[in-house]
C-alpha cells in the first residue's frame, strides 16, 4: 500500500513506545492514593493529557494542580519502564531530519524521558500537552507539529493508537493511520499491528499489506 504525503506526525505512547507498564504503576498508585479505583483509572489515560484526566476525577479546583504535579512526578518516575515498539527505531532513523514530528499528550519531560528510555532519536519537533491549549482530540498538536515542519496537514500521516489521538490527526486533516490492537477502537482508514516494515521515501510512505489490520 502507498500513500503520498510530505511528513509524518508520530502519537508517542503506543506508536513508538510501549510505556503501559509505566502508566499502569503510575496512575494505579495515584488511584490507590486518592482513593479511586485502579483499574477504573488507568483505563481512561491513554490518549489524554494528565491535566485533563485529572480535571475529570478531581472535583475541588483547588486539589488540581497538587494532584496534576503528583502523577507527572510518578509518572517521569516510572518512565525507565518504556521500551521502543518494533520498528520504531528503523524507521524513524531513515527519516530525514524536517519530515516528521511527535505529538503527545505527555508533558515534555515525560516524552523525553520515554523517548530515551527507549533508545529512540530526539524528533526534530516535539509538541508536547505543556505546549498546546487544547489536548486531544482537539486537533491543536497536529497542528502546531505540521506548521513547524512547514507542511500543510492534509499532506501528513498521523499515526496513532487512541481515539481521541486519531479524532485529533483527523480534525486537523492528516491522513491518519491507527497503530496496534488499541488502533482498531479508533476510526482511522488503515491500522497497521506496528512500525515494522513501514518506510518513508521520496513523498510515498510504503505499508506492507500483509500486515494490515484494516484498509
């Protein structure tokens, strides 16, 4: 399968790194701390900003910001658990430098740590949740990636792996491709199981269609 476009935008967490357990024993103690259900908690994460899933479970403003500093210092804490998904570091490594970009819910010091813990390169742009007034869905973050990679967005691919992640990517026009078991939630017209055997080259982003979820 071949889809034109002139850059990639990458979601962080379940695209290029597998950061679950990390997540799973930050926000599961962060839960247990305020009393709230584990699992009940950790199954609304994925794809929000902290500050928005916090602003959802505590009520009292005035607990917010204490609570938001807590779980970002769990979870940068816990972040040495990240490791890089298959294919993530092949391909982002044959990626000229200005093509592609990371969009995350994360905070920027979390995505670095992840990034790192993972082996994988700095991106050349890094839109992080502390950069964005709106976090996913809201397309904000495609956004600002695509204006600073000087690309009109309906000439990107997004990958992503949450719905709110791919309501983003498509609310700001991208061609957007879901990634993993957690992609096939999500309305993207294709979803691939991982990176491993996608490359980029000359505008024309390949996909290996045996590996196809869904197209």
């Amino acid at each position: 399968m071949k889809i034109p476009c002139q850059g990639l935008l990458f979601d962080n967490d379940g695209v290029l790194v597998d950061s679950d357990a990390g997540v799973d024993q930050a926000w599961s103690r962060w839960a247990r701390e305020r009393g709230l259900p584990a699992e009940e908690v950790t199954a609304m994460v994925h794809g929000r900003r902290s500050a928005d899933t916090v602003a959802l479970l505590v009520d009292d403003p005035a607990e917010r910001d204490a609570a938001l500093g807590r779980i970002d210092r769990l979870e940068i804490e816990a972040a040495g658990l990240t490791t890089a998904l298959p294919g993530a570091l092949d391909l982002l490594t044959s990626l000229p430098h200005g093509s592609w970009a990371v969009v995350t819910s994360g905070v920027t010091a979390l995505a670095r740590a992840r990034l790192g813990a993972a082996g994988l390169p700095v991106p050349p742009v890094l839109i992080a949740a502390d950069d964005v007034a709106g976090g996913k869905p809201a397309p904000d973050g495609y956004l600002a990636a695509a204006e600073k990679l000087g690309l009109d967005p309906a000439e990107a691919v997004v990958f992503e792996d949450s719905v709110a992640g791919a309501k983003a990517g498509a609310a700001a026009g991208a061609y957007v491709i879901g990634v993993g078991s957690r992609g096939l939630a999500t309305e993207a017209r294709v979803v691939v199981p991982d990176l491993s055997g996608v490359t980029w080259q000359d505008g024309v982003l390949h996909l290996t269609a045996p590996r196809l979820l869904r197209s």
